[in-house]
C-alpha cells in the first residue's frame, strides 16, 4: 500500500466520528458550517430526472445539446410523428427544460442554461465500444 494513501486513509478515518470530546466538538461544529441541502433545488432537480427518464425526451435533449432545433427538424432527425414531438417539448418546457424563440415563422426550441452546464459535463454522444 503506498504511504500516502495509507496516511491519507487513515487521517480520514480519524476525522470522522472522533472519539476524543474535542476533536468531536470541532469535528461537529464543522458540519453544522458546512452549506446545507436546499431542499427546493433538490426538488427541482428530482422533477427534472423525472421528465428526463422519458426515451424521446432525452433524444430530443441530445440533439439540443448540439444546436436548437425547430419541431420539424427534430421530427425528422427522432423519426417520430410531429404531434408526439410538440407533446414531449412542450412538456420539457412547462418544467424548465427547455426555452424556445421564434425565428422568422418558427419557432426554435434550446436547453436552458443551467440544465445544458449539467449535461454537457457528461459525454452521453461516445459509442459504446465493445
């Protein structure tokens, strides 16, 4: 085992839970610094995996991943039929997933900001190599 890592392990190990009453008190007093879970956010992320787990939902949010799409050209790169594909954008839209704008007669859907940060931090576009 390489020291450092064994040293490393070890002061972890140490430092949490301490039996020794003043290394607890400073080892609790810590915790309660650190930044508390804002149940609201945990909840906002919760609601989207749900409308995510959706299969043409999550195609549609590879693609917007790239660039913004109109309905048409996302029905045509899916193959599904264009009322199933407005159903599923209007859907991720009434949660925040996703905004659209309108562009000469169309309208053009994109990822929100915050929820393009979070995917594009996963490569979900590399094959599976076997």
């Amino acid at each position: 085992m390489n020291a450092y890592i064994g040293f490393s392990f070890l002061f972890n190990i140490m430092k949490c839970c301490p039996a020794d009453k003043d290394l607890k008190e400073e080892w609790e007093h810590e915790l309660e610094n650190e930044a508390s879970i804002d149940e609201k956010e945990i909840n906002k992320l919760c609601n989207m995996f749900k409308v995510l787990s959706n299969p043409i939902r999550l195609k549609i949010v590879f693609h917007l991943l790239k660039q913004d799409y109109c309905v048409g050209a996302l029905v045509y790169v899916l193959g599904e039929k264009q009322n199933l594909v407005s159903h599923h954008l209007a859907i991720m839209k009434e949660n925040g997933i996703v905004d659209s704008y309108k562009s000469s007669r169309y309208t053009f859907y994109r990822l929100r900001s915050e929820v393009h940060l979070m995917l594009s931090s996963r490569d979900i576009t590399k094959k599976n190599e076997n």
